[in-house]
C-alpha cells in the first residue's frame, strides 16, 4: 500500500508522542522518565526476554525428539478425543498447553516449528495457537510460588491454587472458541467446520534423521534447540517496547522519589483502578484498590504481578480467596500484552493480531469472575462436608 509522503495521521503520532513525553517528564522529570526507559528495557532484555529464550531453546530441544521419534503423533491420539471436545483444536495441541504450564507463553512457538506438530493443524488454527499458549503460560511457577506462600500465612493456599488453576482452564476455553471464531471469519471458514485435519498421503508419514538413535537425539535435539533462539530473538522488541510501556504507567514513584532506576513509573493504571473499584469488587471480590495492581501488572508480565503477592499478603491488602483470583488471571493472562504481538507474528498471523489480545482479555476477565465465585460456592461446601466426617 502506497500513501502520501504524511497525511493527517503524521500529526496524530506527533501529538501522541508530544503528550506522553510531557506527561511522563512532568510527573518524573525529563532525566529520570528518559533513564529509566532504558534501565526498564535493560532489565527485561536480561530478567525477561533472555529467560524466555533460554525456556523456548529447551522447549525447542523437546519438541525436536518428539517430533524425530514419533512422540507427538502418540500425543494426538491420546488427547485427541478431549481437546477436541474442549478447545475444538487437535490433540496436539494438548502439548503446547502444557509446555507453556511447564514453561513461558512463547514455548507453544517451539512447538510450531516442528513440521510434525504444524502439519495436524489447518491453517485458521495456527493463531490460535498463541492463545492457548498464553493461556497456561507460567503456570506451574505462579502455583508453586502461591503454594510457597502457604508456609508463611495463614489459610489453605492449596485449596486456592486449585480453584485459580480450574478458572484458568475455563478462562483458556473462552479466548480460544473466541479467537477460532474471528480465525473463521478471517478464513472464510465454515463454523461447522472439522478441527481435525486428515492427515494423509506423503504427510502420514514422519520424516527421520540418518544415522543411529544417539545421533538422532542429538540431533533433533540440537536443531529444535536453535528454533528456540531464533523465537527468542522475534520476541525480543515486542517485550521490550510494550512492556516497557505497560509497566511505567502500572508502578508507582518509590518511597524515595525517582531515582530514574528500573520499574519506576507514574502509577496511572492503579489511579484509575480506585476509580473501578465498584466495578471490581463484585466480579474478582478485591476488597483493598491495591489488589488491582496484580491483574494489571500481569497484563505485562506475570513474574513481576508474583512479586508484589508477599508484600501485598504482609499488608493485608489480599487474603488467601484473592490468591484463587490472583491464580486465574496470572496463569491466564501471563504477561501477554508484552508476548501477544511478537508471537502472532512469529506465527505469521500479524492479521489476527488486535482480535488475538481481545479474546484473551475476555478470557482473563472470565477466569477471574469465575476463580472469585467458585471459591465463594465451593469452599464453604468443602468445609461443610469436611465437617460431617
């Protein structure tokens, strides 16, 4: 597409830019705001970005011998039946699911680029891959560090990790069905269509390394290995650029003031949230503003939303039911403001890209709402129970 050399947009991105530049200058001053854009990147290029790409290489490696030795046909027959039923997906799928549970968002990617995982999809299906990816992204970490906290505070943190876990399932099925349904469109897809791809012909058959069984472990090892580092390099702006973003308008000044250091910013996101409040006591239950900052934060990246938990518990702000809601919404949501757009492109469905973030913001909401009411539902229900025995 061919446009003037500027038009009426040139001067609508001027004054966007002119604006944030005065506002963040004006809050944190022009020296700090400038420093601590760069110590921000700094730090999620070595905390964040090259993290992921050391789990995307060990995905990669995974998928590699599971594509060489037949693992991931095996997979698709076993869960065939319920991911079917579940996510409207292959089997297959089930896989990238749970190396991003075991792991971070971008690991469904490694998986992608095994030709053995790819061929079972159809082609509207591929994008979906990264929300269903997201969808379970962190989440042994985000429940083995809850269920840490258990030690140190009162109240079956266990009993609210499980229920956060099933929310975020439930969350995983609503981004999915919603991001098939825009996939179709985008397609020209019947809604009836079959999810599962027939596989025949030369495609029946997996293609294998020469050589012995050590040399091809190695092998595909090694290969899915540099799959990882090349999606770890195209995830690389997206996590810094809108990270970045996201995490100067979420965290407040510091006890201090502004030293210019990594992960200050002007707490804008917070502000409006106390506004919301009335909106997000009754869908999560938050009964303190300053719970919102964890579902906000984790629009950008679930680690740094962990973090604050223990300070938050310490505080009072939170009790062992926002854990369950916390649990949702982290393992669901994952960081994906900061991973959405670098992973549809390195699924090459930049198209999908706006309609991807959507449906997973609807499905984050949901597993929030849901955490929040089945605890309310079931845990008086366990206890009754518990109490006849």
């Amino acid at each position: 597409m061919k446009k003037k050399p500027y038009s009426i947009e040139s001067f609508v991105i001027v004054g966007i830019a002119l604006i944030l530049f005065v506002y963040f200058s004006s809050v944190m001053g022009t020296a700090n705001f400038l420093k601590t854009i760069i110590q921000t990147s700094f730090y999620l290029l070595t905390e964040v970005a090259f993290w992921i790409m050391g789990v995307a290489v060990l995905t990669g490696a995974m998928a590699g011998i599971f594509s060489e030795f037949g693992v991931i046909a095996l997979i698709n027959i076993i869960f065939g039946p319920v991911v079917r039923w579940i996510y409207k997906l292959p089997g297959v799928a089930g896989i990238g699911a749970l190396s991003a549970y075991l792991s971070d968002n971008p690991a469904v990617i490694s998986l992608y680029k095994e030709k053995e995982f790819r061929k079972r999809f159809k082609d509207y299906q591929i994008p979906v891959l990264c929300n269903l990816g997201t969808s379970f992204g962190m989440g042994l970490v985000i429940a083995v560090t809850f269920l840490a906290l258990g030690n140190k505070f009162e109240g079956n943190f266990f009993q609210a990790v499980l229920i956060g876990v099933v929310a975020a399932v439930i969350g995983s099925v609503v981004s999915v069905r919603l991001l098939t349904h825009y996939a179709k469109k985008q397609y020209q897809i019947e809604k009836d269509d079959n999810p599962i791809k027939v596989v025949e012909g030369d495609e029946f058959y997996r293609e294998t390394r020469q050589g012995s069984v050590v040399n091809r472990l190695l092998e595909s090892a090694l290969d899915g290995g540099k799959n990882g580092v090349d999606i770890g390099l195209q995830i690389i702006p997206g996590i810094l650029i809108i990270s970045t973003f996201v995490m100067m308008i979420t965290y407040p000044m510091p006890d201090g003031g502004y030293t210019g250091a990594h992960l200050e910013g002007v707490g804008l996101l917070p502000a409006i949230g106390e506004h919301l409040m009335f909106i997000f006591k009754p869908l999560f239950g938050f009964t303190h503003p300053e719970a919102i900052a964890f579902p906000l934060i984790s629009l950008g990246s679930a680690g740094a939303a962990v973090g604050i938990v223990p300070d938050f518990l310490s505080s009072g702000y939170v009790s062992v039911k926002d854990i369950a809601v916390f649990t949702a919404i982290g393992t669901t949501w994952s960081g994906y403001l900061s991973t959405h757009v670098s992973m549809m492109d390195a699924l090459k469905s930049r198209a999908l890209t706006t309609k991807a973030i959507f449906s997973h913001t609807i499905g984050g909401l949901v597993s929030g709402v849901v955490a929040n009411y089945l605890y309310i539902l079931l845990v008086p229900l366990i206890a009754w129970i518990s109490g006849l025995f």
